[in-house]
C-alpha cells in the first residue's frame, strides 16, 4: 500500500525535523502531505505515473520529487540523512507514551539527554519541572509512561491478545458506521507472542470511529489521535493501534498492515 508508506516517511521527516527545531511551516508541510496521502481516494503510484502529484494540495514540486524517488527506490536519501543526524536512542524517546517530538527536543537540547534511562533518572530526581513546557505534571507523566512502556515491553501470549482484540473488535462493531472491520499485524498472523494489537476498520466517517474507540472502557491513554490513526494502550499495558481507511483502500490496507516488514519489502 504505497500510500500509507509515503505518509509514513513523511511523518518521520516532520518528527525529526521538529527534533531539530526546523522552520515551523517546514514541518507542517509534511505532516500536512503525509495526512493528504493517507486519506487519497486514489493510488498515489498510479496518480505518479500519470504526473498528477501536484495536483494534490499541499504537494508541491519538491515533494512530488521525494515522492517518486519513494515509490522508485523503495526509501528517501533525504530521510536517511536527517536519520543520521539524529541519533537512535533519541528518536527512541518518543516511544515513550505522550512524548512528542518537542519536547524530546527539549530534554535533548536542554539536559543532553539521549536515552529513556536518562530520562527516568532525571525524572525521578525532579530534574525536568522546571523546563519550559514541562511541569510537575508533565513529569509524573512521563515516569508513568515510561512504567507503561517497561511493562508492555516484553511481547504477550498469542491468547492474551487474542482475548483483547476479540473484545475490541466486537466493541467497535457496535458503531453503525463501520463497514469492514478486521484484525491485521502479528495477531492475525497468529504469531506465538504479540507486540501490539492492529486493527483495520473501513468507514465514510472516520473521526465517529475514533471518537469511540478511545471511549473503550480499558483504554488506560490515549497516545495519539487522529482521523486515520489512534492508538492506545490498555490497563493490561498492550498497545493497539487502530487504522480508518476508505471502503476502497480496506483490502491493500489490511495485507499491508498484517504483512511483516520482509513482506511487504517484497512486495512492493
């Protein structure tokens, strides 16, 4: 599914940008690109091969080269570099639930801090209040997501999962405006141990899926929300992402989003 890769890279750059403290309207720009891919009616490579991407707002002549270089080649040098600037570690800040890229700017920027375990030890020593934008608050929090992170950390039993996704999925059944529904990733290939919980869902109004999903009675957080992607972590501490597409795209969606990463490299 080419275009939920593009607006995947494209949200990376604007999330490593925004780490970098880039120009704001440069950031905007991508994310803005990478949510107008997503939510195409059409097929990003067919509209490429036609010479029609700038016939998308908000895709200019320099994105429409990253495009096509994307769906070419498979990758984008220019994310490759910025991911050279940007160490790892810092990049893996944002795993942290409620942790965004800017204010893992400011505790690189601020504190040097490059790693989750420096980040714990400097909240618990009551380090991060007093930066700007931060709080008592804000801290607490990030020792809470952080928590959350160690105990979801370690991959579940296919049965536990399973459980979970089964009473998600009958829940959102419920919501008279989803018409196709299905469990995608790692679960529905009915791997051993879980990582997270995917799920698929077609609909025409897609902020009423979201809108319920995160009304679920044991979703603990909220991490990110959005009109094609939610996703959240349970009290039992697994995460599940939820995916909104159009009635069109449901079937590439789902072999997209259940293909593991070697899969879907082959398949391109």
């Amino acid at each position: 599914m080419k275009n939920q890769e593009v607006a995947e890279i494209f949200y990376q750059i604007a999330d490593l940008l925004e780490i970098k403290d880039e120009l704001p309207f440069k950031v905007r720009a991508y994310r803005r690109a990478a949510q107008r891919i997503e939510t195409l009616d059409g097929d990003i490579e067919e509209i490429y091969r036609e010479g029609r991407l700038k016939e998308i707002p908000g895709i200019g002549e320099a994105l429409a080269k990253k495009i096509g270089e994307i769906i070419e080649t498979g990758k984008l040098e220019y994310l490759e570099r910025l991911k050279k600037e940007i160490p790892d570690s810092i990049v893996r800040l944002m795993s942290i639930p409620g942790l965004g890229p800017k204010k893992t700017a400011v505790l690189y920027k601020k504190m040097g801090i490059t790693s989750i375990e420096e980040l714990k030890k400097a909240a618990e020593q009551g380090k991060l209040r007093d930066l700007d934008g931060f709080g008592v608050i804000t801290e607490k929090n990030i020792l809470r997501g952080i928590e959350m992170l160690e105990r979801s950390k370690g991959r579940v039993l296919l049965s536990m999962a399973f459980e979970d996704g089964s009473h998600l999925v009958e829940y959102l059944k419920r919501n008279k405006d989803v018409l196709n529904i299905s469990i995608a990733g790692s679960l529905r290939r009915m791997k051993e141990t879980i990582g997270d919980i995917d799920i698929v869902v077609s609909s025409l109004k897609p902020e009423s899926i979201m809108g319920f999903f995160v009304k679920y009675q044991d979703v603990y957080q909220v991490l990110v929300k959005g009109s094609t992607k939610t996703s959240v972590l349970l009290r039992d501490g697994l995460q599940v992402d939820l995916r909104v597409v159009k009635p069109e795209s449901f079937g590439a969606a789902l072999q997209y989003f259940t293909g593991s990463k070697e899969h879907n490299i082959r398949v391109r």
